[in-house]
C-alpha cells in the first residue's frame, strides 16, 4: 500500500465511522439556543478533544495491544462486532432522538462560558463514544498498525489525516445551520442511515479480515482483501 492509499483510505474509513454530516442535526440539538460564536467555540473544544484523543491512541494503541497480550486481529473482530451494532443502531433508530437534550435557551453568557459549560456535558455521549467509539479507535489502531510498514512517512500521514478528519468535522459543525436547512429532516435521517449502511459493512470487512488473518483457507484473499493492488 502507497502513503497516497493508505491516507485516502485512512480519512475515508474514520470520516464515515466519525459522521460529521450525520452527526449534524444530534450537535444542533446539543446547542440549541446558543449564539453563533458559543456553538463554533463548542464545535472547536470537541474536534480538539477528538485528535488529541485518536492521536494518542494511534501511537499506543499497538501497545497497549501488546501490553494486554490481545492480537491485532482479535482486536479487528471486536471492533467490527462493535461497529456493526452501532452501525445497525444508525440504519434502524431515530439515532438523534437520543441526544435531544437542547441546550438552555436564553441564558446570558459569553461564547467561552457557554462553551466551557456545554462541552463539559458533551464529553460524553456526545465526543465519546458517539463521535469516538470503539470503532474509531480500532480503525486508528488497525491503521497505526499498517502506518509502521511506511516507516516516519506513514506516521506523519496518518497524524495529518487525524487533523483532517478533525477538521472537517469541524467544519461541518460550524456550518449546521446551513446543512441542516439545506438537507431538512428527512435528508439528515437518509444520511444517517445511509451512513448506518456503510458502517455495517465495513464492520463486516473488519471481521472477515481478522477472520482470514487468524484461520488458514478459510477465506478467499480476495475476500479479505477485495481492492489490493496486484
């Protein structure tokens, strides 16, 4: 694998587990009533906790594998068990119905009080585990993992792919009022599920994956690798 392919896959892989887009209208409701400044205040804590938090495990996370005596592809068949419920849990469920608790409305307070307050009670579930789940962290440890056969260029990528990833959720949650008048309800639902769909089946990879690297013949290579090159 390339560093060109090995970042584009990375970013692809954690910006469709982290969601931005689908995560939109659950930070909206999350700050309902704030100001402009306080939500991008709030928006900027939580990418800020996010890289911080996936760039430490995408340095120890194969270590602390080791540390515990847990094989990557074990790791992998967890993580993808994981993921693919989250991933149901996103095609199926009003996901956003969860996390409805809105912001009070009408308090008088500077953007970096309010931010401060509100980013205190989105840590979690909001920052983890619903942007940063298992499945986040296992895809940041798996590709840590094939980050170390590139050498000091796969780490820099991959830090820089953090940071993008970082963001342009970000971003995304600057521009909420934009997206969510731009795609409405029932968009924002589709993406969700969409997006639910997409999760399932790279859940199913992630174990078809640890699956063949743990048994022999079991599965076809081209199975468990279905887009390496030749």
């Amino acid at each position: 694998m390339s560093v060109t392919d090995f970042a584009v896959n990375f970013f692809v892989a954690l910006f469709a587990l982290i969601d931005p887009i689908g995560n939109v209208p659950v930070f909206a409701a999350a700050t309902a009533g704030a100001l402009a400044s306080g939500r991008r205040m709030v928006a900027l804590f939580i990418c800020a906790f996010a890289f911080l938090f996936l760039t430490f495990f995408y340095f120890t996370g194969v270590t602390l594998l080791e540390f515990f005596g847990i094989s990557l592809p074990a790791f992998r068949i967890a993580g993808g068990v994981i993921l693919f419920l989250l991933g149901l849990d996103m095609a199926r469920d009003d996901f956003t119905g969860k996390f409805a608790d809105a912001a009070e409305a009408g308090e008088v307070e500077g953007a970096a009080a309010y931010a401060r307050r509100r980013f205190e009670r989105l840590v979690v579930p909001f920052a983890m585990p619903l942007l940063i789940g298992p499945g986040a962290i296992s895809t940041v440890v798996i590709y840590a993992s094939k980050a170390k056969k590139l050498g000091p260029a796969g780490d820099l990528v991959g830090v820089l792919v953090l940071l993008g990833v970082s963001l342009a959720t970000m971003i995304c949650f600057w521009l909420t009022p934009l997206i969510s008048r731009a795609l409405g309800r029932i968009g924002m639902t589709i993406i969700v599920r969409v997006l639910g769909l997409i999760v399932c089946a790279m859940a199913v990879q992630f174990i078809i994956s640890g699956v063949a690297e743990t048994t022999r013949n079991l599965v076809q290579p081209e199975a468990a690798a279905p887009y390496a090159s030749s």
